[in-house]
C-alpha cells in the first residue's frame, strides 16, 4: 500500500477491541498487537506526533498493510494477541524464550476430597481445567477466595482413606478448612462446596456474584467497613474473571468457526482456527455466484470445497445454520480425517459466542472490502466519469500521457504510461529513446516521441499485426500546457488520427491547478477525485521518464571514463567491462593483467594503465 491507501484503510478501523497484525511487502507478520481501541492504537503509529521508540520507528517504516480480527473484550484481544505471537514470532514483538503461558485453574475432581489450585500446564490427569486466565493477580485473588470461602483444602495429602488421629493444619485452626482429612466434613458435603467453584468457573456466575454483593453490603450495614473492603475486592477479582474468554477452548482440541455475512453484491464465509483450544488465525472467502443462494446452501458447499483441499481437517466445525445433509457431511469428512469429525450448530453458551464472533468478523471484512471497493471505483472509473464530464467528451477508458527527460539535453528519452478504467496499465508503458532531436528541446524531442507511437500504430493496423501500439487512446492527457498540446494535435492532424487532447495548467509552484482543452482553461476542484487522478497520471509519467532516464545516465557514467582513452572504442570498451566488471577493477589491474584480456593488445594495455596512473 501507498500512503494514500493506508490511510484509508485507517480511517476504517472500528473502535472496538481487537488484535492489529502488521505485515511488509512480501505478507510477513512483523508485528502483532491488542488495542481496546483498534482505530486509535493502529493510527498512532503513523501519526507523525507520537513520540516513537528506534524499534517502533524501523517496524513502521517496514508496514506495507494490515490487518485486524475484532474481539468482544481487551481480554479476549490479549489472549489473541498471545496466541498470534506463539504462530507467527513476529520480528518487532518482544518475545519470551521460556515461552510462558497464561494461568489456569485447576479443580481435581478425580481426588476423593478435590483441591482448587493455579497451574501453568495442562495435563490429561482427569482433573477439571479453566482457563487460560489473563490477570495472575485476579487468579490468586480468587483461589484465595473459593478457598476461604468454601473451606477448601489447600494441602497435597492423599486422602483417599481418613483416619480422625491425623494431626489438622494451621488453616484448620484459622478455620479456613474444615479438615476432610479428619473426616469432619462428608464427601459429599464437601463436593457440594467444589460444584459451587466449578459452577462459577463454568460460566454460572450471577449466583455467586450476588452472594459476594450481599455479603459486601451486609458487613457495610454493620460498619464492618474492613470486612466490607475484603468482599469488595473480592467481587472485583470476581467481576474481572467472569468476563467471558471465548478466544480460547479449556478443552485443548482443533476446532473451525465459520461466520457468514453478506452484502448486496457478495457472500463471504469466514474461518476462525482453534488449534490445541488456541485461536491461531483467522481466513476469509469470497463464494462466487453465491449471492441468490441461502445461508444453509452457501455453508454446505463451503464445506465441500475447502475440507476438499486443506490438508488439515478439525475435530469439530461449528457452523451458523442447520444442514440438510449434515451426515453425510461428517462421513465424508471422517472419511478424508481418519477419526470422528462432528458438525455443530450450538445455540447458547460460550461456542455460540464464538459462532457469532466469527460472524461479527465476517461483517466486518464484508463492509471493509466493500468500501474499499467503492473507494477504488471512485478513485478510478470515478475519477475517470468526472473528467470526461469535465471536458464534455463521450469516454476516457484508456487514457495515455507522455514525457520528456533530459540532462541539459543529452540522453534525451520520453516515456509513455497508459491508464485503463482509471488504472495504470504497466504491459502498455513504453519508452523512446531520443534519435533526431539533439539539445534540450522538449517540443521537438515530444513531437518525435509522439509521431513514432503513433506512426508504429497505424503501420501495426495496416499490417494486421497488432500490438498495444494499435490501441489508440480515447484522451491524450499532456504534462505541460498549451505548447505540448499544440505539438500533440500537430501530429494527430498530420496523421489523420482523431483523438482529444488534454493539456496542464500550473501554478507558480509547478502544481496543476486547471486543465487546458480546445484552447480554454477549465478549473478543477483540487479537492476532487479527478483532480486526484490527474496528479497521479502526472506522478506517474515523471516517474516513468526520470526512471528510465537515471538508467541510461548510470551506464553511461559507468563507460564514459573508458570512452577517453585512445584506442578503447565501444567494442574494446565491452570486452574491458566483462571482464573486469567496474572502473575500480580496471584501474587496480596491471599492463599484464589488461593484456591477457582477448581482443586487448599490449599497446592498448598499456595505454589504458598510464590512463588511470598518470
């Protein structure tokens, strides 16, 4: 992207939680970052007032484009944000070599009397895991809590038998535990306790957050304000892990979420990839003759044409809609997977969520590609229909401009650049180099430049051997003014070709400021699309011409030493250069070493090291 488009592209960004991936030309992640607000967080980096880290600076000068996944909370772009780093190490993002993970929480269920605990790994123990959490702080807090206040043990006996002459703990004491390990408790009292702490984690929170609540105003009420404090913080932690983390899966499995979303003119179905209960990406498609079809239809044969050529087929697809054929869907794909693969279309809990995340997305990529579209098209045939209304001409599709570039007249060349719908044609560029204008003479060196493209196309047309030199242009739109467009229709007239031509009205400081046609100036809002275009063309036939230029004047600096040296001509002058390669080797070479040179007699090599070592 140019400047231009990324910061249309900025001014599209949502302000809503999400995950920016920055990328460089050749499409490598270079960085990843979260935002809780995308729009404001991804423009800072080109705001030329925010005050930038060296590294910061290198990443943003390396940005080509990007893109974004929206998330519902900070919390879910965090856990994104990570899981995005582990997939692609970005360059520019600060990277942990032990690789740290998130916090879980930990309930063993498959102990007779379970503990709550926090760990880092997750193991295929039985236990009940949940998580991964974002906040360590919020974690121990509510550990602490669940602990206190259900009494659970925090100790690591086995209690598998209970024997009442064990020796009870310190928070026995405290009474922070009611001693299973005695037998104080009843097992099944004490699982009643731990279907409370997985009640909560599993996603049943009100219950608990209104006891918090209760006992919070119930210590204030007595004016224990301490107490009250306790529970407040308690109820924050509380509140902080409640919030929904659908970015990842506590079940470790592969799973595909799929979103559609549509507008008048396209369908596009959106894939979200779980992978070991991670979200690692995020793809998008476009169906092609979809738009008259239904959801269920569009899913259905999405279905068939991605699983039929991925090499990686999940565990379970989530899907928006109902199928028909579902069955025979998931033999085929238990078929191609070699083990069980369901489709499902949840209706409630934290799956659903994560459907309409992939929808929410697919929305938004719909809408995003659609105005970038439509700012294309403005830009474009747009542009294009304004100016053709402008001048009060029939059409402008191709459009083809012309310059001329020179050093004080010598290595005189002109360029040629074609637009087409508002769009450059580069396999239609041509250049000239100069042959019967000698000094800087930028009419005659155009009227050349003009009368051989031309000419080349009518001889093409006569001859039945077309090239893009038998296309004609519907408007010549001219860098200069009323000179270069009275050399242009010169040679139009004197080769009997009808086709407008558009000349360039500056200012003092050489910028467009009105276009020249049928010997009258017609202002142009600088503000328009057209007036846009036009500067581009004009960009563009400068780059071109200097291009091409700078190329010529490179060889010949390279080979105009050699040229002064009496006897090396420009067939000796090749033969110096392939085999010395530059002007410095030449120089360090000795009479011998020239002289071995085939073609380089030992006179013409001793002549050409006196050259360099007078």
């Amino acid at each position: 992207m140019n400047q231009e488009q990324i910061q249309e592209e900025l001014n599209k960004l949502p302000k809503t939680p999400g995950v920016y991936i920055m990328q460089d030309s050749k499409d490598n992640v270079i960085y990843v970052g979260k935002a809780v607000n995308l729009r404001n967080r991804v423009r800072s980096y080109f705001r030329v007032s925010t005050k930038k880290t060296p590294k910061i600076q290198r990443m943003v000068s390396l940005i080509d484009h990007f893109d974004y996944i929206l998330t519902d909370t900070e919390l879910e772009a965090l856990v994104l944000e990570n899981n995005l780093i582990k997939e692609y190490s970005p360059k520019y993002n600060t990277l942990l070599k032990d690789d740290k993970t998130y916090p879980y929480i930990k309930v063993t269920v498959q102990e007779k009397y379970p503990r709550v605990i926090i760990t880092r790994k997750v193991k295929k123990d039985k236990a009940r895991y949940f998580g991964p959490y974002t906040s360590g702080t919020a974690v121990n807090d509510m550990v602490d809590f669940f602990n206190k206040l259900y009494k659970i043990r925090t100790c690591n006996r086995s209690l598998e038998t209970v024997d009442r002459n064990n020796r009870a703990c310190l928070n026995y004491h405290v009474k922070q535990c009611d001693a299973p390990c005695m037998g104080n408790i009843s097992e099944e009292d004490y699982k009643e306790r731990i279907k409370g702490v997985i009640n909560f984690l599993g996603g049943n929170y009100d219950p608990l957050l209104k006891e918090l609540e209760g006992k919070m105003l119930e210590c204030s009420e007595k004016l224990e304000f301490e107490e009250a404090a306790k529970y407040r913080e308690l109820l924050k932690s509380a509140t902080f892990i409640a919030q929904k983390q659908k970015i990842t899966d506590n079940d470790g499995e592969n799973k595909d979420y799929l979103g559609i979303a549509r507008n008048d003119k396209d369908v596009l179905v959106s894939v979200f990839f779980i992978r070991e209960g991670k979200m690692i990406g995020r793809e998008h498609f476009y169906m092609k003759e979809a738009i008259d079809d239904s959801d269920e239809e569009v899913i259905g044969s999405f279905l068939k044409l991605y699983y039929a050529g991925t090499p990686f087929i999940p565990k379970d697809i989530f899907i928006p809609v109902e199928l028909e054929e579902k069955e025979l869907l998931e033999n085929w794909l238990t078929s191609k997977r070699g083990a069980k693969v369901s489709i499902k279309s949840p209706m409630k809990g934290q799956k659903e969520k994560m459907l309409e995340l992939a929808h929410q997305n697919a929305v938004m990529l719909v809408k995003r590609d659609a105005e970038k579209h439509q700012n294309e098209m403005a830009k474009t045939t747009g542009a294009v229909n304004e100016l053709t209304a402008l001048l009060g001409i029939e059409s402008a599709n191709r459009i083809e401009s012309y310059d001329i570039s020179n050093t004080q007249g010598f290595n005189s060349v002109g360029s040629m650049v074609v637009y087409e719908n508002g769009k450059p044609k580069k396999s239609d560029y041509r250049k000239f180099r100069l042959k019967s204008v000698e000094g800087p003479d930028d009419y005659a060196s155009m009227y050349e430049v003009l009368t051989r493209r031309f000419s080349h196309g009518l001889t093409e047309i006569e001859e039945d051997n077309k090239t893009s030199f038998a296309i004609f242009p519907d408007l010549i739109l001219m860098d200069g003014g009323l000179g270069q467009v009275h050399v242009a229709e010169q040679v139009l007239r004197e080769l009997d070709i009808n086709v407008p031509v558009c000349g360039m009205v500056k200012d003092d400081h050489h910028r467009t400021r009105g276009l020249l046609f049928h010997e009258q100036v017609i202002a142009i809002d600088t503000r328009s699309e057209c007036f846009r275009f036009v500067t581009r063309v004009q960009d563009e036939v400068h780059r071109f011409a200097i291009e091409y230029h700078r190329s010529l004047r490179t060889k010949t600096q390279v080979h105009s030493v050699l040229d002064d040296i009496e006897g090396v001509g420009p067939k000796r002058r090749r033969i110096i250069m392939k085999n010395f390669k530059t002007i410095d080797d030449v120089k360090s070479a000795s009479v011998e070493e020239l002289a071995k040179v085939e073609g380089i007699p030992e006179n013409i090599a001793r002549e050409i090291y006196q050259f360099f070592h007078k």
